[in-house]
C-alpha cells in the first residue's frame, strides 16, 4: 500500500537518471566531515543511486534502498553498493550498524514518525542522519518566469501535499535527535534548453497532469523556453537546503 501510494517517479526513471542535477562537491565535503566511522552508509529513497555513488567513494559498504523498482534499474553499478526494494521506515538493515544516513530530495516522501524510529535502530552511536533537498532552477529572468509559471499555474493542483514540505525547506520536521547546524549549498550547470525540458517533465506533477489530460504540460512552455535559450548555453544555478542531526 506505501510504495502504491508513494512512488511517483517510476514512470519518469529513465529520465531522472538522465536530467536530474548533481549535487555540489561541497555538499558532500560537509557531510563527510561530521561523521567519525566510514564503515556502512544508507542512503534512502536513493533513486537512480547518485549519491550512493558518492558514498561509496568513502564507506567501505553503502545500502541504498527505494520502492521504485525502476528506478533502482537504472541506478549506478558500484561494487560497494547494494540496492535493495524497501521502504524508509522498514528497511531490514542490522541493528547498530550504520554511520551515516542521508536521503536526497526524498524525505517529504517518508512517513517520519515511524523513519525516526527506524534511524536510532540502524545507527551507531554518534552517527549522522542528513536530509536535504533543492528549490527551483534559476537561470535568467525570462527563463525563471516560465519554470515557475510551469509549476505554480500549470500544475496547480497536481502537487502532492508533499511538496509543502520541500517548500519550507523540511522545517516542519521535528526529530529527536541533536540538530547539527548547516550551511546552504547550490547546485550549479550550464544547460541547453532540451536538458531543462527533459528535467522538468521528470517532475511528480507533470506525470499527475499527463494522467488526467493525456497530454504534456511542458509543451505550453517548451517554444518559447527554446526561444529564450536561443540556442545557448546558459549557466543555472539551484539552491539546495540540509538539515542534519546526531544520533
């Protein structure tokens, strides 16, 4: 019943493996710093894997886990990893067994009380839990408009109440633990038009809409989003928030 109600990105997983954007190195730098051990990680609702990939750059072993079969079969192949089909809250890891935890523009999509309960169970003492996510792109001024005339007008109505949380930059989340302080971070590319195109229509709210009307709403801005490219380059950037605690 979970993954039916929850999984809004495996119709979209080819996609979101191509088009979602790269978190920045010093992102990670941060989190690697507030952790003692380097001997397992977990990253949750881990999508197509690419921070486990990160991870595994600096764990000896990594655990990533999603309920989105298709996701996960597209995810990153690293000898370190293992991806396993699970929910946040039920994961089946050992007891006393994890340093850190992370979850990537995910945790809105997990039922907190009971994950809260899950990540004193899998931690060792001292671990690290970090969760972050990312508002949206900004790239020029004409661009900006349509991104959020796209996701404000748009696709009014097609968000999932989720999203609020991403909105308010996961404050509403209250967890037991000791909040470590964190500092902002932004993603940062240069695009084409099509690369922008293809990472909006991985959005959970365009395939709600593509539901309902049987057509794609990013096609009401895609010509003159190209027009505003002009066959250009252009450099984006994509603020992204942390919030991260002791256990």
């Amino acid at each position: 019943m979970m993954q039916e109600r929850l999984d809004r990105f495996s119709e979209v997983s080819e996609g979101y493996a191509r088009f979602r954007p790269r978190y920045p190195e010093t992102l990670y730098q941060f989190i690697f710093s507030q952790v003692q051990g380097r001997q397992r990680a977990w990253d949750v609702g881990t999508g197509n894997g690419q921070v486990a990939v990160e991870l595994a750059q600096e764990f000896s072993e990594v655990i990533a886990t999603d309920i989105s079969a298709s996701q996960l079969a597209h995810a990153f192949q690293v000898p370190n990893i293992t991806y396993r089909i699970c929910p946040a809250e039920n994961s089946g890891i050992e007891s006393t067994s994890i340093n850190l935890i992370t979850a990537a523009q995910a945790a809105h999509w997990f039922h907190m009380d009971f994950f809260a309960h899950e990540v004193p169970r899998v931690s060792v003492q001292g671990a690290c839990l970090a969760i972050w996510g990312y508002t949206l792109l900004e790239i020029t001024p004409r661009i900006d408009v349509l991104v959020r005339h796209l996701y404000s007008a748009i696709l009014a109505g097609f968000w999932d109440p989720h999203r609020d949380l991403v909105n308010r930059h996961y404050q509403d989340f209250q967890l037991p633990f000791h909040e470590i302080r964190c500092p902002e971070f932004e993603m940062q590319h240069a695009y084409h038009a099509e690369e922008v195109l293809g990472y909006l229509r991985t959005w959970s709210a365009v395939s709600k809409y593509q539901g309902k009307y049987g057509k794609d709403p990013v096609s009401e801005i895609e010509s003159e989003l190209v027009a505003a490219f002009d066959g250009r380059r252009l450099r984006g950037r994509t603020p992204v928030f942390m919030r991260a605690w002791r256990i």
